[in-house]
C-alpha cells in the first residue's frame, strides 16, 4: 500500500489507520506494531498536515486517517486539550 508524505512523495505504508483507533499520551498518538512497539505521531505533526505515523523499532508506517477541520474535536474526545489547526 502507498501513500504521500507532507512533501508529496510517495511512502510505503504497511496499514490505514482511524484516528480514533489510536491512543493520545501527552501530545504524541500511538497504535500498536506488529513488532511489539507502537507507531507515533504528535499532534503538533498532524495539525501540520502530516499523517504518517512511524515505529521506531522497525521499518513499518501506517497512515492516519482523519479530517483536519475535525483534529481538534478528536484530540479532546481521545482525552487531550484543544487544538488551534
């Protein structure tokens, strides 16, 4: 599966990811990896249009799948503060 970058170039991506799916631990969202670490993306990253979340313990990337308008709400519902996007 591919995706793009914020630059526009084309990633690898081993899944899709929800949003909502992920966990929101001070500033940074985290999904599980199959290799038994977890992708991560800050918030401050995805209110800057990014949207590929790496492991840092392997070379898989997933993309998250959200609406920029809508960041700020899920943000809140995932437990975090309010963002400006």
């Amino acid at each position: 599966m591919s995706a793009f970058d914020q630059d526009g170039n084309p990633v690898e991506i081993y899944d899709e990811v929800e949003i909502e799916e992920m966990e929101l631990e001070d500033g940074v969202l985290y999904y599980p990896c199959p290799c038994g670490d977890r992708f991560r993306i800050t918030v401050e990253q995805l209110s800057k249009g990014e949207k590929i979340a790496i492991c840092p313990s392997c070379s898989l990337k997933i993309e998250v799948i959200f609406e920029v308008e809508g960041l700020s709400d899920v943000i809140v519902d995932l437990g975090g503060e309010p963002i400006a996007v």
